[in-house]
C-alpha cells in the first residue's frame, strides 16, 4: 500500500466539444496505474490528475489524453482567443450561408442560370475555412478509433455537401449546398456562444483563486511563522489579523469576527 502523498498536475485539454468528452478522458485518466484521482474541468479546459510519480509519469497522461484524439497543448488557450477564433468562422459562414440560403430557396421559382455552381462556390469557403474544425476534429477521433460530436457534425454536413457535388457535376439541380452551410453556421453560433461563457466562467474562476491570500500565518509550537497557503497541514493554528483574508478553511478556536 502506497502512504506516501501523491503530486498533482494540472493539463490543458484542446478538442473538447462537450461534457461527455470531459467524461471520456477522466474515465481513461482514472484508469491509469498510479493514478489516485482524475477530474477533468469542461469549462477551463484542464485535466487535474493526483498521481503517484514513482507509478506513473505525466508523458503517460499525455499520451492517454491524445490517444482518445484531444489535444494536450504546451500553452493553454486563452478562452479570449477561443471565443475570437470561433466569432471570425462564424462571420464567413453566415455572410456566405445567407446568400446561398437565398439562392437555393428562390432557385424552383426563378430558374438561375448556373445555379448549382454558384451554391457550391458559396458553400465550399463554408465547408473547408468555417467548417474545419469539425472535419479536423471527426478525422482524429476516426484515427483513434472513436467518435465524438464532430462526427456527426461531420457526416452531416459532409454527406449533404458531397451529394450536392456529385449532382451538380452531373448536370443536376436537386443540391443541398445550403444545408450543410446553415447547420454549420448555427453549429459555429453555438461554439462562439459557448466560448464566451467558459471565457466569463473562467474570469470569474481566476478571479476568486486570487481572492486566496498566497501565504498563511501559523502556530506551531508557540512559534507563529508565515508559510505558503497551500503547506498549511490539518490541525495547525491560522492566525488571522483584522483585516485579513482568510487563507484555508478551518474552525475558530479562539476569537471572534464578522466576516464577508
């Protein structure tokens, strides 16, 4: 039996498209030998793993992670930078999504002269640039054997696209360029909606871990000495001055307050 007090890392996770992939990749961390305890955090993005590191390294935590087909990036991510790349697919999407909405819907009424090439020259910008990630994200979870929402979103869109090239190469004018353009769209409207709430939920996060005083006045012993927050050991004495934030949880042993 293992006693001795297992370390912690925190890893950043790219390619999560929902809490389910969150679920997927803390069931395979949890899984790992040496492993004690693994969460992994949908709205920042990270893995939290407790480990033992005479049983297991982080190398291996990062090949779990990307052998499910996500990412474990260097640098994390700035939900900002999340929230801007999605906003910039999704104006190239609908500017080109609306037209060809247009175009398709007007086309049995008004014949169009080249209509089917028009609708695909509108939606391949959608499907290549705006729809990327999707098909990016589909073709790693094929090569690792599994599935996730950029599947479907993939085969969709990919099948109507596909359909829709065959027929128009054919001579043909029953297209559905459109579709797979809209469910697009709607589908970046939702990611950008997405990321800017993890990047408030995360704002919000980092804001209050900086409410935690980074160092805590102890009690050992008669010797009151200042140490990190985060070495104060069950059953030490905080002393907390008026005035100052509390650093850990705890019971008052001796005194009294009002605290916000």
């Amino acid at each position: 039996m293992n006693t001795a007090a297992p370390e912690r890392v925190d890893l950043p996770v790219s390619g999560m498209t929902c809490a389910a992939c969150a679920r997927a990749i803390e069931r395979k961390l949890g899984r790992a030998p040496g492993v004690e305890r693994a969460s992994v955090n949908f709205v920042t993005a990270t893995a939290t793993v407790e480990y033992h590191p005479e049983q297991a390294k982080v190398a291996e935590f990062v090949r779990a992670i990307e052998g499910l087909g996500y990412g474990v990036p260097k640098t994390e991510e700035r939900p900002e930078a999340a929230e801007t790349g999605w906003r910039r697919r999704l104006f190239v999407a609908l500017s080109l999504a609306a037209p060809l909405m247009v175009l398709a819907m007007s086309h049995s009424a008004l014949p169009i002269p080249y209509s089917p090439w028009i609708q695909l020259a509108l939606a391949l910008p959608v499907v290549l640039y705006a729809g990327g990630p999707f098909y990016a994200g589909a073709w790693s979870a094929l090569r690792h054997g599994s599935a996730n929402m950029n599947t479907l979103i993939a085969l969709g869109t990919g099948a109507a696209f596909l359909y829709s090239l065959v027929e128009t190469v054919r001579g043909g004018h029953q297209v559905y360029y459109e579709a797979a353009a809209v469910i697009i769209a709607l589908i970046l409207l939702g990611r950008t909606l997405e990321a800017r709430a993890r990047g408030r939920a995360s704002e919000a996060i980092r804001r209050l871990m900086d409410l935690q005083p980074p160092m805590a006045r102890v009690l050992r012993e008669g010797v009151e000495s200042e140490v990190a927050a985060d070495d104060v050991l069950p059953g030490d004495v905080v002393v907390v001055r008026p005035g100052e934030r509390i650093p850990v949880d705890g019971t008052v042993v001796e005194g009294e307050s009002a605290v916000d």
